[in-house]
C-alpha cells in the first residue's frame, strides 16, 4: 500500500514540475502568440475616409490574422488620445498604432512607450516629435495632395480672376496643415487668386453646408471651394444648390475634394466635383506588413507613403469608380 501512495506522490510531483516548465502562451508575439496592438484613432467615424480607415485596421490586425486590437476611439479629443496611449503602454501591448488628432503634445507619451520597448507606428497624420521617438510612419503626402489640387485649379481658371473659400479640416491635423499650406503658397504665387474666407468645418458636411451658407450671403463672387474632405465638399454643394448656384463642370463654382470615396467620385462623374484628389485610407495591410518586419527583426522604412492619384470631372469614367477599393 505504501509503495502505490509513494508512486501515486512521485507522479504528481514529476507532472507539477513538467507544468512548471511548460512556456505559457501570452500576448505577446515573441513567443507565436497574438500580437496585441494598441490602435488610437482619432475618431473613427469622423468622414466616410476615416471609417475606411478603421474598417482597413480591423479587417488586417484582426483576430483571424493572429492580432488582438484593441480600437481607442478619442472622438477628435487630443489629450484623451494621449490618455489612451498612456493606457496602452500601461496594459504592456506589443505595438501601438496612432492616426493623431494634432501634430502637437506626443514627446512625453511617445518617450513612455519607447522606454516601455513598445514599437509605435503612426498612420495618417505625423506628428511634432523627435522621429527617434516611433519606429514608422504610414501615410498620405498631405501637402502633395493639395499640389495636385492647386495644379489643376491653375490650369482650369488660366488667366482669369480665382476667388476661393477654404473649408479647413481640423486645425492641428497634419491632413490640414498640409492641405491648407499648399493652398496659401499657391494663392501667394497667383495674382489673380484671392482666398476670400477660410475656417475649419471639421471634417463635416453639415457644418460645411452650414459656413458655406454663411459665406454665399457675404460674397457673391466665389467660383472655388477648396474643400479639404469629401465631406465638406458635399456640404459646400448642397448650400449652393440649395442658394441657386451652378456647381461643378465647365461653368460652375469649382469644387475641390480629397480623399476620392466611391460615393463623392460618383459625383466627381456627374460633374458637382471637379477635383478630387485621393488620399487613401487602406493603411491596415502595410501596418501588418511592418509588424511582422518588426517581428523578423527586420527594420522597415522610416516613412512609408501610400500611392494616390487625383480624380478630374471630364476624364474620370464609370469603370474607374468601379475598379476603386472603396
């Protein structure tokens, strides 16, 4: 009988022991497990863009591909976002993606993470901040977008006088800043252009629609909107067609759009935008793509711009549109 108990201790203690050894399964990637990553948006529903953007994130970090993300939504509230990033070093995940509210206030958190050893890659918009501080950024050349913009507004108006309204984006954002900058260069460039009013929509039509009403009382002489979303853009137009104005086409007040959503290229077809400059959204597989560099050891590129175009009234087509990823 003693011998049975001391065999039946004996194999209990040596299956403790194999338990002990056994490596457990965590989070982290390091060890083949999912990779958790922090994801701070900085509103996820804000535009049409930014909810393709979202839905990019989650399709490609999603639980299938081996990811567990978590979504900070910080609803365009700067210093939540940084809250939420606080709180993603705090929870000790493996990445941490940022699309920025604003350019500013990212030193001390982003430090945190570094000192942390949690690699963070910025998608969208950059930020004010040593580049020492994140592994990558992932993006639109926002500046080049407005370029592509003011090129075309050069060419449609030639010689003639150019009176534009901006709709900013939100103030801060690196999609505004840089939008915005490329628009003044050009009007300082232009004698014959005159920025007659520009002010932040925030990215929505209905604020939009609201300042253009605003504007069309006080000028009647703007043939431009320089819109800095396609939502804006929609905004813009419904007020003036709403006030009896000609939109778009040969004659019209000139609509300019980015971000070239499916829906706002349709009416880049009909001809109520001119130009819509794209800014694409799908940054979800190339976030993957660095992490698994990240996790091969391998460093990828500091800066990692998407390819975009530029959409114009009187040369895009149906199969075009039809061909777009969204």
């Amino acid at each position: 009988m003693k011998k049975l108990v001391t065999a039946v201790l004996l194999a209990a203690m040596l299956l403790s022991l194999a338990a002990c050894a056994t490596p457990q399964t965590t989070d982290g990637g390091s060890d083949g497990g999912t990779i958790t990553v922090g994801f701070a948006q900085c509103k996820a529903d804000e535009s049409d863009w930014r909810k393709a953007n979202t839905i990019s994130m989650q399709e490609a970090l999603s639980a299938e591909n081996g990811y567990n993300m978590i979504l900070a939504d910080a609803n365009n509230d700067a210093a939540k976002q940084v809250a939420d990033v606080q709180g993603f070093i705090d929870q000790e995940v493996d990445y941490i993606v940022i699309a920025a509210v604003n350019m500013d206030g990212w030193d001390t958190v982003l430090k945190n993470a570094q000192d942390a050893g949690i690699p963070v890659i910025l998608v969208d918009r950059t930020v004010n901040a040593s580049e020492d501080l994140y592994t990558c950024w992932v993006g639109s050349g926002f500046k080049e977008e407005g370029v592509k913009a003011t090129d075309w507004l050069a060419s449609h108006f030639g010689d003639a006088e150019v009176n534009i309204v901006n709709l900013q984006g939100q103030l801060g954002s690196s999609a505004q800043v840089g939008r915005s900058e490329a628009l003044v260069e050009a009007v300082e460039a232009n004698d014959n252009w005159t920025l007659l009013e520009q002010q932040t929509a925030d990215w929505s039509t209905d604020t939009a629609k609201e300042i253009m009403t605003t504007w069309i009382q006080q000028h009647d002489n703007i043939n431009c909107v320089y819109a800095e979303n396609d939502n804006m853009a929609d905004g813009a137009i419904q007020a003036l067609q709403e006030a009896g104005i000609e939109v778009g086409g040969d004659n019209g007040v000139a609509i300019i759009s980015f971000d070239a959503n499916r829906a706002y290229l349709e009416m880049t077809l009909a001809g109520l935008i001119n130009c819509n400059v794209e800014c694409n959204p799908l940054h979800g597989p190339k976030v993957a793509e660095i992490i698994q560099m990240l996790e091969n050891g391998e460093q990828p590129a500091k800066s990692e711009v998407v390819e975009e175009s530029a959409f114009f009234y009187n040369t895009i087509t149906q199969e075009i549109i039809d061909a777009r990823a969204y």
